[in-house]
C-alpha cells in the first residue's frame, strides 16, 4: 500500500490482509485519502472490500508490467553495495518485500493520467 498525491510519496506499507482494513482507516484519517486506486490481480478484493466499507472510490488498474518496475524502484532507492554491484540487475531480487513500489508506481501512473487518487495499493 501507498499514500501518494501530486507532492510524492507520503506513506507506503507491506501489509497482511488481516491488517489491511485498520491501516487504510489510519492512513484515511491520517493523510484524507479520496481515492483507491488498486491493481487488478493478487489481493484486489480485499482492498476494494476495504475500501468500500470506509465508503471511498474504489479505480482498478491494470497491474501488468508493475513488478520489473518495482525491483528497479527497489535497486534505485537503496543501491546496490558490495559484490552485488558486479552482478546484473536482472539476476537480482531485492532482499526484502517490495510491492510497496507497485503500489507508488501505479499511483504515480494515475496522477499522471490527470486523476488526483492520494492512496493506492
């Protein structure tokens, strides 16, 4: 999950799906959150269920490509130090979760689109 708007990336999370619907309350009171944006694969209808009960727009988005853009986000924010520079990016998987990084990409692909959501995952 990721709070983003039109100033950057204001929050992001790995959540389980057991603690989904209590951070999207926080983050809705926290950062008055006006849109879902959610990818339309793994995990989409609990997000939407989320969202839902908390009364909010709910956009789904096509997810496709978001993971290979999401490692480079990865290796981009937090370089590659050691041995590991000397192998190729794509040999590489980040050595925690990442789908926080699709989420700000998919958000950030939004705004771009001429939407203002300010909370995706």
């Amino acid at each position: 999950m990721a709070v983003v708007s039109a100033a950057g990336v204001q929050a992001r999370a790995i959540v389980s799906p057991d603690a989904l619907a209590a951070l999207l309350r926080e983050w809705v009171g926290r950062h008055a959150v006006t849109e879902i944006v959610v990818g339309d694969r793994t995990g989409a209808a609990a997000v939407v269920e989320a969202a839902r009960a908390l009364g909010l727009p709910v956009e789904r988005v096509d997810e496709a490509g978001t993971t290979l853009r999401a490692r480079a986000r990865y290796f981009a924010d937090h370089p590659r130090r050691g041995w590991r520079r000397l192998l190729p990016l794509g040999l590489q998987t980040p050595p925690e979760p990442y789908d926080d990084y699709a989420a700000v990409l998919l958000a950030e692909a939004r705004l771009r689109a001429g939407a203002h959501p300010r909370f995706t995952r």
